[in-house]
C-alpha cells in the first residue's frame, strides 16, 4: 500500500535547492521530493547530475515495486526534480543545501556564490559533518542565516538530522528547518558546532580506535568487526563501516576533531593516512580495509588477508565434560548453553543451595523456551538432567573443561585457579570468563600456565553469540585449539585476541560510553538527544546512557578504571560525572537510578 506524501503547505520552505549530487546530495533529493517539495539539484558535473537523476529513477521504481509509491507518485516525485550545473539555478530556493566535499575552500567557494544569488531571506545549510559552521557562516554575507543541516547516509532511510546553530545564527532560521526535517519524516535533534557533532563526534572516536587495533595486530579485521556486530548489537563493524563512509573521510573528520580536542583518541590512526593516500578508500574506490569485487560495490572478496576456510589447526583435546564455576546469571546462562550442546556440566557453586538454585534458575529459562516454541519439553527435561549441581570444587576432578565464572575480582579469581590447579585433573582446560582483567593473572596462580584461556562470554549466555578467545603469550596451541572446537560445538562465534585490558569488545565500547558522558557534562547536549543520535543517527539498538544504565555505572567505572591504567591514555580517564554517580550509589537500573530514574519493582 502506497504511504500517503507529506502536506507541503505546512512549511515555508517549499523550494529547495541541493549543491553537490554525490550519494548524500542524491539522497537528500529524493527525501524532499517524495515530501512535496520543489527541489533544484546541482553539480558541478554534468555527468553527475544526469547519474543522479538515474539514481531517483531507479529508487522510485524500487519504491512502486515495494509498495511504498504508487506510478502516479512517483510521476510527482520526478517532476518535482529538475538538475542542472548552474548555482544561478538556486535563486528562487527558500532554502540551499550544500553537500559538497568536506573542504573549506570549496564550501567557501560555494557559500560566496550564493551569497550574489539567492534572496535575502534564504537559508544557507552545509551538510557538513567535520567542518566549523561558525566559520563558514563568518565567510559569507548574511551569517543568520547560515547553519548545519547533516543528514545520515542513507538519508531517505536514516531518521536522525543535526541540527546545527552555530554563535551567529538566528533562532527563525533555526526553527525554519527543524520544522521541515519534521515533516521530512526525520527526527531532528538541536547540537551546538563541534566537528562531528553528536553522532559523529562519538562514533569517529571509536572507529579510530578500531583501526589503530587492527593496526597493531591486536586482532584481525573479520574478528574486529564480528565482535562489535555480536557483542554489541551493531549493524556493521567498524572496519566494514570505515569502508562505507570512506577512509578519506574518516581521516578528515578526525584531523578536525583533533585540532580542536587535542584528545589522542581523536588522532587519525597512521593507517588511516597510508590507506587515504594510496587511493584505498573504501567501497568507492574497491579496496579499503576490505577488498570489493568492483570501485562502489558491497560485495567483498577474497585477498591476501581472508582466512582460510576450515584452515587446519592444532588438533585440540577431547572435552565430553565441562565443569562451571559460580553461581550467578553468568555462571547459569554458560552451563545451559553447555548443556544444551550435549556436554555434561558440573555447576559447582560455594555451597549446595546456591548450587541447587542456579540450576532452578536453568530450569525456569529452559521452561522459557520451551514455552515460546524454540526446544520441546523433552529436550529441556535432557538438558536439564547434564547438569549437576555441586557445592564443593572437587566435583571437578573428572571435567575436561573448567570455566569459572564468579565476581570480577583479581583475587577471588586467583584463588579459584588455585584450587582449580590441585582438584582438576592433568590436561584439562581452564577457562576464565573475565572481560577486563588479565588472563595471565590467573594463569600464574596455577601450576600449568599452557592449560589456561580466556573464553569472555557475553550477558545473556544463551542469547548472545560471541565469545571473545584470549590467549596469553603461555598459552599452550591444543588449548586455544580445544576452545575454539567448543565455540563451534556449542554455536558461539569466537573471535581470537590477546590478552589486554578489554580485549575487542570492552576496549572499543567503553571509551565511547565516557565520550557520551562527557558531552553531557560539557552541556553541549542531553542525554535524551545523544541517545537519540546513536540509534537514529549510527543504528545502534540502545544509546549510550541507556546501555551504562543497564550495564550498571559501578561496572562501568571499573572497566574504565582498568582501562586507562593499562594504556594509560589521558582521554581514557573515567569522566568524574560516572565517579560522582558511583560515589552516590547511582547504579542504573539495578539500583532505580542511574543517568536516568526507574520505576521499582
């Protein structure tokens, strides 16, 4: 069913004109169109301005095809599109977008022209997403009404718009165009001007971040990019994402995020540069982090740096037994999904009753699936019936696999790899679950070091698909061999990494959680709107606040802590305003009130 077109009576901005026809410039068009508005679409290039044209063409018709637009619509929405070469073209706009490339002499250049061009009251917009508006509206002859309008590639799918004032401009002009990214369908949210801006701003951090890890070979960029996808819920991982967005992009909007936080975090990785200016770009030019069957295309293909298939490893140790050490929601969720694989578990807690109600705790969620149509009754009753609960660790003495999974504690930890070394028998894998402190550690609290691995699972268990494998440099082959042949026998996603503070996942994660924090206490936006901008403007499935919420803010802070006293990087510092609400016992949703308050329950 065709989706009814947007009122156009309602704006004043009815005339549109579009600078610059590349993917952004294409997309804007089509968005103002399919709203009812005239739109001016220019380029420089005349052949660009015919493929854009294409572009709307094909699109529309992909729209009929769906459903979305009926052949009448889509006839409107063409007509109200006409494209030129000539910025003479814009003098009948009540409003110019400018998405031209991110230089601040061709945005200059542009801006001036138009300056001789349009009508007194027009708006000037700059797309940009890494340039000052402040410093492009001081360029031109009216400096009210200049400001940033940045829409998300894709736009007509993205519905985040940043609105962007900058100290010169007028509250009407900003209010003009919020009011139109309204009726656009978009969700416009209010930033002040800072290179990137919210969405940006955060996001940039934490790709460079990832590139500088692939950089040093911390881990390759298949592992990278599943672990942010899997741990995290993401759309794509940061390496596939550095390739979408273009590597020379990217590089621009850190240099000018750079300059003006100072904050290393911000400084383009060196690879950043090698690839920008050896013309790997990304997707656009068919080589970038990954390699694409053609210049423009999604397709990946092989090169020198994929993986082999099913490429032969270290045959690993036979495990038909897995004993769980702990007797909380991590330690419940590992021994179901143990379970549920065929392997016998042993679920030994500090006591039997602890032991015996986290294995309730299995019951109830197997009771749960069974319930909801994912296993059959029998099949839960099976799996139950692997686990046995154990209130004493010399249950372990015939386990092939030992995996703890109790508090986040160094020394708890290392005492249990202690008894873990006298009970358990010679040549059985030990496993520590942590997600931020040093596998290594634990190891040495033992007598056989080669035994030991990190297999970080992710919260919750049974739902979430990735483990991250740590090996530390005493980490014997057949034992890293040995789990990732579980990971694949119990449907886990491993990912491979060493054993540093965070591993993939928490060491990209959690400095853009205390980025997000900051520009809160920086004022320059609430947390309503950066949440709003990392789900609409990044596609994540929560923002930032909500996740620390859920989280909790004292795992949170300690993560951090552990963090920046292993990198000791200034900008890695926990924001005080994450301490202060530690401090005052403002946990998040397990305390009622964190960044935000909760209901009780």
């Amino acid at each position: 069913m065709a989706t009814p077109l947007s009122d156009p009576s309602l704006s004043p901005l009815k005339t549109v004109a579009v600078v610059g026809l590349g993917t952004m410039g294409t997309g804007i068009t089509e968005v103002l169109a399919k709203a009812g508005r005239e739109v001016i679409g220019i380029d420089v290039s005349e052949a660009q301005a015919a493929r854009s044209l294409a572009g709307l063409e094909a699109s529309t018709a992909r729209a009929v095809a769906r459903g979305k637009l009926t052949e009448q619509e889509r006839a409107d929405v063409l007509a109200r599109v006409r494209t030129g070469t000539d910025l003479t073209a814009a003098a009948d706009a009540d409003l110019v977008i400018e998405v031209t490339p991110e230089s601040y002499d061709i945005k200059h250049q542009v801006i001036r022209e138009l300056d001789g061009i349009v009508r007194p009251e027009t708006i000037l917009a700059t797309g940009t997403n890494a340039l000052s508006v402040t410093r492009l509206a001081a360029d031109s002859a009216r400096p009210e009404r200049v400001l940033g309008l940045h829409f998300f590639n894709p736009a007509p799918a993205m519905k985040l718009v940043e609105v962007v004032s900058s100290v010169l401009t007028a509250p009407s002009a900003v209010a003009a165009v919020t009011g139109l990214a309204i009726e656009l369908g978009k969700e416009p949210v209010a930033v002040g001007d800072r290179p990137g801006f919210v969405a940006d701003g955060l996001l940039f951090g934490y790709l460079n971040q990832a590139a500088a890890m692939y950089e040093a070979k911390y881990a390759s960029r298949e592992d990278i990019d599943a672990a942010m996808r899997l741990g995290c819920g993401l759309p794509m991982g940061p390496l596939a994402l550095l390739d979408l967005i273009g590597i020379d992009t990217a590089r621009t909007v850190l240099d000018a995020m750079y300059a003006e936080s100072r904050d290393r975090l911000h400084a383009p990785a060196p690879i950043l540069k090698q690839l920008s200016e050896a013309g790997l770009t990304g997707r656009k030019s068919g080589r970038g982090f990954y390699t694409y069957e053609a210049p423009g295309s999604a397709t990946v293909v092989r090169d020198a740096q994929t993986p082999l298939d099913g490429a032969a490893l270290t045959p690993g140790r036979t495990v038909r037994s897995v004993g769980v050490a702990g007797s909380g929601t991590m330690a419940s969720g590992i021994a179901e999904v143990f379970a549920k694989a065929g392997y016998e578990v042993v679920l030994a807690a500090r006591s039997e009753e602890k032991a015996q109600a986290a294995k309730a705790r299995i019951g109830k969620s197997l009771d749960r699936s069974v319930g909801r149509g994912r296993m059959t009754a029998e099949a839960a009753a099976r799996t139950l019936d692997l686990i046995t609960p154990a209130g004493s660790y010399d249950a372990f003495c015939d386990v092939d696999l030992a995996v703890e999974a109790v508090a986040e504690d160094l020394e708890v930890k290392r005492q249990l790899f202690a008894t873990f070394d006298k009970v358990c028998k010679p040549g059985a894998v030990l496993a520590t679950t942590t997600s931020s402190l040093p596998v290594v550690s634990c190891a040495r609290a033992t007598s056989r070091p080669q035994d030991v691995i990190g297999m970080h699972f992710f919260n919750p268990a049974p739902a979430m698909k990735l483990v991250e494998v740590v090996r530390t440099v005493l980490t014997a082959e057949d034992v890293h061999a040995t789990v990732r042949e579980v990971c694949t026998k119990i449907r886990k996603h491993a990912v491979d990494c060493g054993d540093r503070a965070g591993f993939i996942v928490n060491a990209l994660l959690f400095p853009y959680l205390n980025n997000a924090i900051k520009m809160v206490e920086e004022h320059y936006a609430s947390l309503d709107d950066i949440d709003a901008a990392m789900k609409l403007g990044g596609g994540y499935p929560m923002g930032p606040f909500e996740l620390l919420d859920v989280v909790g803010l004292d795992v949170s802070l300690s993560i951090e802590k552990v963090l920046h006293r292993e990198f000791r990087d200034p900008g890695l510092a926990p924001a005080p305003l994450l301490e202060h609400l530690v401090a005052a016992g403002c946990l998040g949703r397990k305390t009622g009130r964190g960044f935000r308050e909760y209901a009780r329950r």
